[in-house]
C-alpha cells in the first residue's frame, strides 16, 4: 500500500515549488496528498482501475505523475526538481520553525542538505550568524532538532494503520495462516509506533514465511527464518512477523502486546501464586521446578520456559481468567489501574467508534477543506452518521483560506439545501472553527448567534496560553474546545496549558473537550482524558478535511478508550435532540 509514500512526494513537490515561489501549485499538490494519503484503499487498486483522476484533487498531471511512481519508483518531476535544490527537503522542514523558504536559505548560505547538516550547523553558531535569525532562532531550531530525529524513527499510528491492517488483511485471507493478529503498541493504539509487530499460527510455517516476504509491498527482507521474519513494507515501515504454536497463542498475545509494565505486574501476580507466565504460557512451577527452569541449560533452546505444568495459554480470555482478572482491553494494557479494576470486576465498558452518533468537527472547500458541503454530506451518510457539524475556519484564523461574510451566508444556504434533500439522512449543522484571539473570538457575536454550535481553538502559540484560552471559555459562547493542547505529533510540543484551569473552566461553562481524531493530533491526550475524565465532557471529532478523513474517527476514539471513556463520557454518542440538550440549545 503505497497511499503514504505518494502522498509524501506530492508534499514535497508542493515545498519544492513553494521555495520558487510558484502561486497556487503548492496548494494543489498539498491537496491532492491530503486525498491520496486518506484513501480508503490501495492507490495502486485505483490505478489499476484508471481511476486516478476520480480522486478530489488529482487532475491530469499529478495523475502522470502518480503513475510514473508506481510503474518506477520514482517521481521523474521530483527528481528534477530535487537535482536543482539537492536538499532532503521533507527531514528538514520537520523541525519546528524551519519551512520551506528557510530550508533554501540553509541551503545557499551554509549548505544544509539533511537533518545531520542543520544540527552541525546549529551547534556551530552558524546559524546564528545568517541576517534574519539571531541566537533565539538557532536555540529554537536546536531544541526541535531532537523531536524530528524521534519523528524519524516513529510513524503516526494513523499513517501506519491502513499499512499495517492491509498486511494483516492479505494475511488473514491467505490459506498459509490460521490466525493473525497486529499486537504491540499498534494494538494498544498508541499515537505513534515504531517497527509493528505480526502474531500468527500457520500449519506450515514455511508457506506462511514465504507469503509473508514476498507479497507485492515487501521492498526489503531483513531477516527470514522458521518462525519469524522482518521486512520493510510501504517504503518506510517495518513488520516484523512472529510465528507461534496453537496452544501458545493467547499467552504471546498477552506478552507481546505489552505494555512492558503491564506484563510486570501480570507476573507479579502469577508469581504470588508460585505460577510462571512467559510468551509461552502459564505454569505452576512450584518452588523446586522454578529453581530447575531458572538454571541456564548448557544446550540452549526454551524448554526451560515452558517448565511446568501449563495453566493456561491457548486464549488471552483463559490467561486472565487464571490469574482472577476479567479479560483487559488491549487500550487499558499500560499498568494506570487496569490490573487492581480487572481484579474486582469494575473494568469500564469502553466506548466504540459505532457508539458514536456525529461528528462535530470537519472542513470543506469554503475554507481549506477539499469537498463541498453535499460531498462531506454524502459521505458522512454512508458512514452511518446521524449528524455532522461543519466548522470551516473563521476570518482570524492563520491559514490562507478562511470564511467572509459571503461565504458564510453561502454555506447556510448550502447546509439548508443538503438537509432538504430527503435521499440523504445525515443531518448538516452548521458551525465554525473560530481562532481564540486576545480580545476572545475571531468572528462576529452575530455568526456565532447563528451557529448551531461553535468550536474555537488556538492555532498561535501566544505567551501566556492558559489566560486567554481560560478568558475565551468563560466569556465568549463557545461550546467545544478543539484540539485543546495544540500539539502536533513529532513535530511540535504541546501549549504550555495549566489543564487544572482550562478544563475545569470548561467544565464550568459547560464547554465540550475536543478528543480530535487527526493522526498529527490526537489532542487531547490520552493521559490527561484519564484524568480528567471525571471533571469534563469529551467530543470525539475527525477534523475531516477529506471525505476519506472521515475514517479517523476509529483513531480518536481508541484515545478516548485508552483513557478509560465509556460512552456517557462522550457527548456526540448522544442523539441530535440528546445532544442540543446538552449544549443548552
């Protein structure tokens, strides 16, 4: 599945053509990314189809160059345009405060070509030397240097989902496997993963290690032996695959979807019981025997772990339950409680990405969205919704494309025409994503009057964050705050918020907390839901600026689970009618 890898040369096409300074291209390649890399399938299936050009976005020319990519791989434009500014453009704008402009200017002037380059050049003062930068600048490229060089070496569990769930999807249907299972910090849905990790059983290994390395997306084979593999997959992804036997399966599932504390106490607990658990099971070893399977053998191998006579192990349910614990959501698996919670059967009955009714945040081509109103509609509709409120940008936010006057009339009418169509049955709210300035909201009292329900969030980073954000929630009529950190994944730190105050405010005012559901956000975090989780109400939002990007409500949701949110802590698991209530309306 190449959708990310595609989507990665169009942007940086777009940084390419920015530093030269070409109007409106940047934008189009960016777009048409943005739509590539929310596809809900394969790019390589749509262009087997011929259908390239079905997605928003993509016109002729970047469809030729779509294509060159996946019958070479390679893009024959960005190899051009890359051997006249030979610059690995994508590591270097990663670092916070280093856009494309920037980039070039590093280029000329120090010769920064990659990551390694700028750092060299930042520890050396040089930077700081270049008119137009200064010792604040240097410090503050130095300090976000470290974060890129961890961005590098994680991938966005957005990004990697659809890799990784295609791999076990091919997996899953081929007859060399009886059972696949994606584990680690993927299934635990953490916001980012490293190498992802693939459980499975296969009656002859063999077969199973031989479609495991050879299907079409493997571009490099690590390893290969009997039971386990390692290969790159999507250009930039590793899988390493793990075969194991039958009556094993459900103790590896427990030990190799971690995490590393929670299989702690998980033995802690066996221990207690004079039991052993490993990757291969439970045992009662009894003093003696456990003595005996701890003393190295001088012939090697894992007979030793296997020592004892075997409790449970075949199903994750079955190793629990010897333990006296109710089975633990894979979300729940990092030692904040879920082991004494699953110990007096008082585990919570999490949300579900079905549970949810609406959305309450998305975007369209009125601001820096890429489809319609009706578009955006039609696809809420076929994902089941009940509702979808559409909160394209407001005149102060900090983005190129945002609402008039006009438009906003324009989209009223709009919203009003797709709730009168009787073949779609999605109801269409109308909203907006205000910018929290200093003096409060940036749109007119009388659009926000107007708005069934109005989201407001901070995409500056002013100096003192707390007090404006605190000021907002308790004087202007906002309903759900978005994004509430500001944190971009890998790429830049979280406001400097005292969260006691803002969602205690919210929780005051009666103001929703944004869980958005974008994979660079995935804000607000799973730690502070846990912890607040019983002073506010949450939202769950896609922050669609896609009709594919409607698929990311799963991923919001898993960090709404990981922060122990059952349904009523989520208020757009409520009907319409619910829902206005709860918002006073």
């Amino acid at each position: 599945m190449k959708n990310r890898a595609v989507a990665e040369r169009l942007r940086e096409i777009a940084d390419f053509l920015a530093i030269r300074e070409v109007e409106y291209k940047p934008r189009a390649y960016r777009t048409a990314a943005r739509n590539v890399e929310s596809l809900s399938e394969p790019i390589e299936d749509v262009y087997d189809r011929g259908d390239l050009q079905e997605i928003e976005g993509v016109g002729e020319s970047i469809a030729e160059k779509i294509a060159d990519y996946l019958d070479t791989g390679e893009m024959s434009y960005y190899r051009e345009l890359r051997t006249d500014l030979p610059i690995d453009i994508e590591a270097i704008t990663s670092v916070q405060g280093v856009g494309p402009k920037t980039a070039k200017r590093l280029y000329l002037d120090l010769d920064v070509r990659t990551l390694e380059d700028l750092e060299r050049a930042a520890e050396a003062g040089r930077i700081a030397e270049l008119d137009g930068f200064g010792e604040k600048s240097q410090a503050n490229i130095l300090d976000n240097i470290e974060r890129a060089k961890r961005g590098q070496e994680r991938m966005l569990l957005g990004h990697a989902f659809p890799i990784a769930r295609d791999v076990e999807r091919r997996l899953d249907e081929s007859d060399a496997f009886d059972r696949v299972d994606t584990v680690g910090s993927f299934r635990r849905r953490r916001p980012t993963v490293g190498d992802v990790d693939v459980l499975a059983t296969a009656t002859d290994p063999e077969a199973a290690m031989e479609t495991f390395c050879t299907h079409g997306d493997v571009s490099q084979v690590f390893s290969r032996g009997e039971t386990g593999a390692s290969v790159l997959v999507g250009d930039d992804l590793r899988i390493d695959l793990r075969i194991v036997a039958d009556e094993e399966y459900g103790a590896a599932l427990v030990y190799f979807t971690g995490s590393k504390a929670h299989n702690i106490a998980l033995r802690n607990r066996a221990i207690d019981r004079d039991w052993k658990l490993n990757e291969y099971g439970l045992f009662d070893v009894g003093e003696a025997r456990r003595e005996a399977s701890e003393t190295p053998r001088e012939t090697g191998g894992d007979d030793g772990q296997r020592a004892g006579e075997r409790i449970a192990g075949d199903t994750e349910e079955a190793v629990y339950a010897a333990l006296d614990l109710a089975w633990i959501p894979p979300e729940l698996r990092e030692d904040t409680g879920e082991i004494d919670a699953a110990a007096a059967n008082d585990l919570p009955d999490l949300v579900a990405t079905d549970d949810v009714r609406g959305d309450l945040q998305c975007h369209t081509d009125y601001s820096d969205g890429s489809h319609s109103v009706r578009e955006m509609a039609v696809a809420a509709d076929e994902h089941g919704l009940e509702y979808l409120l559409v909160t394209d940008h407001g005149p102060e936010a900090p983005i190129p494309s945002t609402l008039d006057a006009d438009a906003f009339d324009a989209q009223r009418a709009d919203v009003e025409d797709v709730n009168a169509d009787d073949e779609i049955s999605v109801t269409i709210l109308q909203g907006i994503e205000t910018e929290i300035t200093e003096s409060g909201l940036g749109v007119p009292d009388d659009w926000c009057d107007r708005c069934d329900l109005v989201v407001a969030g901070l995409h500056s980073r002013p100096d003192e964050p707390t007090e404006r954000v605190v000021r907002a929630l308790r004087e202007a009529p906002v309903d759900v705050l978005a994004h509430p950190t500001g944190r971009l994944l890998t790429e830049r730190d979280p406001l400097d918020l005292n969260l006691d105050a803002v969602l205690g405010t919210a929780a005051e005012e009666g103001v929703a907390v944004e869980i958005n559901a974008q994979p660079r956000r995935l804000d607000l975090d799973w730690q502070a839901v846990a912890e607040y989780r019983d002073t506010a109400d949450f939202v769950v939002s896609t922050d669609a600026h896609t009709t594919g990007e409607l698929d990311f409500l799963h991923l919001g949701v898993a960090q709404a689970r990981r922060g122990w949110c059952d349904a009523s802590d989520v208020l757009n698991t409520r009907s319409l009618d619910d829902l206005r209530s709860a918002f006073g309306d």
